[in-house]
C-alpha cells in the first residue's frame, strides 16, 4: 500500500468504503449491489451540487451588490440635496463606471449551464425551459442598466 504522501485525495477519500467493504472473492451485499461504485457516482453523490452552490454564490453577489449601490445612492443623495439635476448626472455617471466582470461570468455560467445540470423540463409552448416556482431561473447581469433599474436617479 502507498504512503500517506503518495496517495491521490480521491484514494484517501474512498479508503474507508473499500477497507470497509467485502474482502477479495466475497460477495457484495444486497445493498451495495444496489449502487454504482463509481468515481462519477462518488462525485455526483456529494453535497451541494454545483449548481446548487453557484446559484447561492450569484445571490449572495447581487444581493451585496444591491445593499452596496443603496448605501452610495442615499450618500449621494444627501451630498447633492435638492439639486436633483446635478444627482440625477453624477447618478448616471456612477452606474456607469461599475464593473461586475466576476459576478457577470458566474451569472452567465449559471444562466448557461443551470437548467442542464437540473434536468429542467423543456415547455413546448414557450419553447423555453420551465418556470420554478412561477419565475424564469436566469439571473440578470448587472451593469449600468441594472443599477438604474434598481435605483432611478429621477
């Protein structure tokens, strides 16, 4: 048997289940013949799934986004007062110097790859995939439109 050292995290990981399981030449239980043994089936076993994960990470992204362009509309709303001309242009100025490079590509990602990894069913109406719970699973990217959207500076 190989050293600590020299074995890959997946033998280190499945040591227990084959060290546990049956010896050489015995048969294996009724309930193991019922799984795959598999290092696919090891890996799509764990918990969360991936898209699981990256739908929590896009949330979590806009969500700190969100609370992140409150605190500077109202900062810059009371900086600029009753002059809503002046707040309305440094508004506008502002949402379009935002840069959501990361947060857009783990978006797209999602967007791309959610209702495949889900296993959604497609909707031959619509042509699309299905809604859950009555809303579309895609995120929008956020950029300057987004940010406007969000907090008008009318």
């Amino acid at each position: 048997m190989a050293s600590e050292e020299q074995r890959t995290p997946v033998e280190r990981i499945v040591e227990k289940d084959i060290r546990d399981g049956p010896g050489i030449g015995q048969p294996l239980s009724p309930h193991v013949r019922q799984y795959q043994r598999t290092l696919e089936a090891y890996v799509a076993s764990s918990a969360p799934p991936r898209w699981m994960e990256r739908l929590a990470e896009v949330d979590r992204g806009i969500e700190r986004e969100r609370r992140r362009l409150a605190r500077d509309y109202e900062a810059m709303r009371q900086r600029h007062g009753r002059d809503r001309q002046s707040f309305a242009q440094r508004w506008r100025a502002y949402a379009a110097s935002r840069r959501y490079d990361e947060l857009n590509e783990l978006i797209r990602q999602h967007n791309e790859w959610y209702p495949i990894e889900r296993k959604l069913p497609w909707d031959i109406r619509t042509r699309d995939y299905v809604l859950i719970h009555g809303r579309s699973y895609r995120r929008p990217e956020l950029g300057e439109d987004w940010i406007l959207e969000q907090f008008p500076p009318a």
